[in-house]
C-alpha cells in the first residue's frame, strides 16, 4: 500500500528527531524524513535540507510538509516551487501533534489531501 511521505522541518534537528522517534511508535513504515536545522546543523532551516527530505520521501501519493515556525514555512515554500512534483502540500499545524496525526493517516493509506485535513484538525474538535 503506498502512503503519504512526510517531510518534518524544523529550526532544530533535535526537534524533528525527537519527533520521529515518537511517530515510529505508531506508525514505522510511513515514509517520514527531516529537515532539521541549517546546512550546518546550527538553528535556522535550509531549503537544500527540505529539497533533499522531499526527493526521499516522494511517492505516488505525495508528500506533506510540516513546519515549526513562520521562517520555516517560507523555506517550504521556496522547495515546493523548486520542485519538478506537483503533489506537495503544506500543512497549517502545530508540528508533533500534526506530525502525529499525519504518520497515522498516512499509515492508513489515505490520500494527500486526507492527510492533510486530518493533520490541520489537530488540534481541534472536528
């Protein structure tokens, strides 16, 4: 079953690995990579990282981008129009718990846009 790839970004590496750590408890054969910190691994975000976590990632169902903070969202921004693919989506949500919520329903084999949903509602009561 193909699934939803998922592409974690942060402004710190540990952040994004401590994250995957936990998706890999309920969800270890979704395709999840990191984009974790600058090209240095200082604190900051690369586009080079987000490009690189995508072309790994990618399947026939896609690839979601989940963010940190508003610098990091303009980083995937960029990647995404840099990309040849046209199935990449960013989600508007807080990151461990849309990260969560997102390796599940990828997990279930849902589409993009499901995941996506799913991902953004959260946090919320819907």
């Amino acid at each position: 079953m193909s699934q939803v790839g998922i592409v974690l970004i942060s402004h710190s590496p540990k952040v994004v690995e401590g994250i995957k750590d936990i998706i890999n408890q309920v969800a270890k054969d979704v395709p999840v990579e990191l984009a974790g910190g600058t090209d240095e691994n200082e604190i900051g975000t690369s586009v080079e990282k987000i490009q690189a976590a995508i072309e790994r990632v990618h399947t026939d169902k896609g690839v979601l981008l989940i963010y940190d903070l508003g610098s990091a969202m303009m980083n995937a921004e960029l990647a995404v129009e840099m990309s040849d693919y046209e199935d990449i989506e960013i989600a508007e949500a807080p990151l461990l718990e849309g990260a969560y919520v997102a390796a599940v329903e990828s997990g279930m084999g849902k589409s993009l846009e499901d995941v996506k949903k799913a991902c953004e509602s959260a946090l919320k009561n819907e």
